[in-house]
C-alpha cells in the first residue's frame, strides 16, 4: 500500500474502485497514514516477500507499450462526447475537545460544583432560590429540603462517576441548582426577559447559562425539577415538560418541529434527554433487515463535490421531517434540511452525540448518524460551499473551512453505528448504486462540460442545427446530380 500511495490522488483511486473505504473523511491523512506505518520498517527479501509475483506481473504489463496506449486512448477519449467529437463508539470518557463539555459561567450538578471560575453563578443562584420560595410563602424552605432528601438516592444513581459530595451538601445542591432552573424556565415562559435581571436581562449571559444546562455533564435529573415545580406551583396548568421544550426551543438548529412529539414527565431524564427527544419525530424509524444490511456493501459515500460530478443534485428539505430524519434520495436527488451553524453548533452536538453514545436503548443514533452523513459529505471548504449554494447549510461563522473542520472534528473518537442500525443506510446504498451506473457519470460530465451556461446550450444547438443543414444540403446535392 505504501507504493501505491504517494499523493491523496493516489487515495482517491483506490476509493473510487472500492480498494479503500475512507472512514477519516480526508484522503490526505489516509495518504499520511500509509506513509508514515513505512518509516523504520525492514522490507522483506524477495524470495520471501509474498507479493513478489504480483510485483512481477504488473511490472510486465507497464513494459508493454500496447497497454500504455490502450490505457491513454482510453483515458482520453472516455466520455460520450470524446467519442463522438474525437476531441477531449464508545463512551466519551476523555472527550479530545473538553471546552465543549465544561460550563462557561454556570455549575449544574456535582461534576463541576466548587470551581472557582463559576463562582459568579452560585450567587444568582441564591437570588433565584428567594424569588421561587415566594411563588408558595406557606411552604418552608425546610419542607423543600425534605423533599429533596427523599430523593437523595434516587438522584445519586442518576451519576456514573464517584461524588464526592456529603449527604448535606449533596442536598443543597439539588435544591440551589434545581430551584435557579425551574425558576428561571418559569420566569421565561411568564415575563420573559426583564430588565435589570442579571440573567435574563443579558442576552449574552441568557445564552451562555442556556447552553450550559444543556451539556452533559452539567445535569440534574429532571424527577428534582418535577417535584419542585409541583410543591411551588401545583395549579399550574401548563406541566414543566412543556415550559422547557418553550425554552430550549430558540436553540435548535434546524426546521421547526411540532410541539406533538414532547415526551412525557415521566419519561425524561433530564434537560438534554428533553430536548434530544424534542428535535426528533414520534413515528418509528426505518432500519434496514439483517438480510438487507448484508447486502449494503458501503458504510460511507462520496463527499458533496464528488456526488455532484456523479451528477447527484442536491436540495433543501422544505418539509417537516425534523433535521436528523428529513434526509432523502430520490431521483438523482439528495434532499437535506437547512442546518444553521453558529459558534455554539460544535459544542452541542457534540453533548447530544456524548449523550447518544453513552445511553442505553437509542437505536438508531440519529445525531452520530446524522454527523456521519455530513462528515462524510464535507472533506473541503468545496464541500461546504456547494451545500451552502444549495440552502442545506446556513453558515453562520462567515468561513467554509470553519465549517468544513467543525464536522470533520465531530467525528473523532465516535463509533458509528452497524450497518443494521444506521439510520442513512438506504440512503446511502442509493447513492453508491446511483454512482456506480456509467451513464449517470457520462450524463453528468456532458453537463458540466458543455451546458453548464446558456451560451453553451446556445452554441450547441447551434452546431447542430450547422451540421443538420449541412447535411441536407449534400443530400439534395447528392440527390439533383442522380436526377
């Protein structure tokens, strides 16, 4: 593999023939890789190296000059048009980007409890902890206390890792942590943002502490904020399940979902279990049979430009499927929701996909899939711009390589999903199939050779209608000397 592969053309090839199924997204490291596993290796001997007479022959086959002629007509003249003319995952137990799992100004849970760069935070906390205890003044602080005791081990089994946290101070938190949340939620749902209020009142804090309550390691079981909100406010009608879904909902960055598909109180986990489950569809998914997944021979497909040089278009998926299930092909097009990228885009999915790969019975991993399909999609900047040209990506960071290195980041460290659970694998073998026929590959070529612009459909039909005259006239010419 090392002589073979000297440049990421070299790669590319390979790829194209089925050789090498690029998992890295990017030929280039793939030609580093094979470079670099060469460095400081002994080579065999000849007679005991096993490709010896593979060597052999294709070396005999280089020297004969028929094959190199035969080959460069061929590479020459290949296309319909050169013929006629004649002319040319696991768990993310040490994540490789921990910025986007720490909290930037607010501590929820025990994991990041006592650090001294969210100090700030604790208190607004104690501030929020006085305006949720007057939404009920006959209960007593003490009485919440005892609620939060009694769900003390209950709230424990919800962590993985060891707390350090005493019994007493494990109870304070839940009830300082969780009372800020359920009142700041409540407030938004209610007021809104206001005026002088420190969180609220600050757009750039708002945002901050709502992307904080979203990372994974920054939770607390949502069965605490239940009981909170049903002890402060127990003629509610609106449930918190809803209240919350209201309040994350600004943050999605795809098409808008009905608010149908909410789960249950009972059913969640958590705020980012909330809002994981909010941006997908009820209906069940459709996965691939065991006999069906043997027969999907690609795990992965071409990157954006190459699909298109494939004669694949793409488009935005203007119906409501949801981001991670509105992907279709049909026809030679790949439909795609508009997916909008800010600067907070890396850090969230990257929690949804730690969530997604670290919990139990998500089948299939919508957000691993989903960032599979575009890491597969986006090699280069290219890439990037033609899905922006497209409406699929809505790039808010000004910068398609920005974008194009965001999603290659996503992938690393994630184990993708089996071929009977990936969600995309039908998607995906239409595409390889659509590929692999010659005729789409010819077709798309003739376009973006020669009708790429309306001069050219112009000078085309022009030439033709030439040659049609031409050929009329030798006809009566041919025709009135017989006569």
């Amino acid at each position: 593999m090392d002589c073979l592969i000297n440049t990421r053309e070299d790669v590319q090839i390979l790829r194209h023939c089925g050789i090498i199924e690029n998992g890295l997204g990017d030929d280039e490291m793939v030609c580093m890789l094979f470079n670099n596993l060469g460095t400081n290796v002994m080579i065999s001997d000849r007679d005991r190296f096993y490709y010896a007479q593979v060597f052999e022959r294709v070396e005999m086959h280089c020297a004969r000059r028929r094959n190199v002629w035969m080959a460069k007509l061929r590479r020459n003249y290949s296309t319909v048009v050169s013929l006629i003319s004649y002319s040319c995952s696991h768990c993310f137990c040490s994540p490789s980007c921990k910025l986007a799992y720490e909290p930037e100004i607010l501590s929820i849970g025990p994991y990041h409890r006592g650090k001294d760069d969210l100090k700030m935070m604790e208190e607004h906390k104690m501030h929020y902890l006085q305006r949720f205890l007057q939404r009920r003044p006959e209960n007593s602080l003490t009485s919440y206390v005892e609620a939060m005791r009694g769900l003390e081990g209950a709230a424990r089994q919800y962590y993985h890792h060891p707390i350090s946290l005493d019994n007493d101070a494990f109870v304070e938190m839940l009830l300082l942590d969780g009372c800020f949340i359920v009142e700041l939620i409540c407030k938004i749902a209610t007021s809104g943002h206001q005026q002088g209020d420190p969180v609220t009142g600050n757009i750039l804090v708002f945002c901050t502490v709502s992307f904080d309550m979203l990372l994974v390691e920054n939770q607390l079981p949502f069965c605490v904020l239940l009981e909170l909100f049903s002890m402060a406010m127990p003629n509610e009608r609106v449930p918190l399940v809803d209240k919350a879904s209201g309040f994350f909902k600004w943050m999605f960055p795809g098409s808008r979902l009905e608010r149908n598909n909410i789960i249950s109180s009972q059913e969640c986990k958590h705020l980012l279990d909330l809002v994981y489950h909010n941006w997908l569809l009820p209906s069940p998914p459709v996965l691939p049979t065991k006999s069906e997944a043997k027969n999907i021979k690609s795990e992965f497909i071409r990157n954006a430009k190459e699909l298109k040089e494939a004669g694949i278009k793409f488009g935005k998926q203007e119906e409501s499927y949801g981001l991670f299930q509105g992907v279709r092909f049909e026809k030679g097009m790949m439909k795609i929701p508009c997916l909008t990228v800010v600067d907070t885009t890396e850090s969230l999915f990257r929690n949804l996909i730690a969530y997604e790969q670290c919990s139990q019975g998500h089948e299939p991993q919508y957000v691993t899939d989903y960032m599979t399909l575009m890491d597969c999609l986006i090699n280069t900047p290219e890439d990037v711009q033609i899905l922006r040209h497209c409406g699929i990506i809505d790039n808010g960071l000004g910068d398609d390589k920005m974008v194009c290195m965001l999603f290659n980041n996503l992938g690393t460290n994630v184990m993708i999903s089996d071929r009977d659970r990936f969600y995309y694998a039908q998607v995906f073998e239409r595409v390889e199939m659509h590929c692999a026929r010659r005729r789409n590959v010819w077709m798309a070529k003739l376009r973006r050779n020669y009708f790429n612009s309306p001069w050219s459909l112009i000078s085309f039909i022009a030439a033709l209608s030439l040659l049609l005259l031409t050929f009329l006239q030798t006809l009566f010419t041919v025709m009135s000397y017989y006569k």
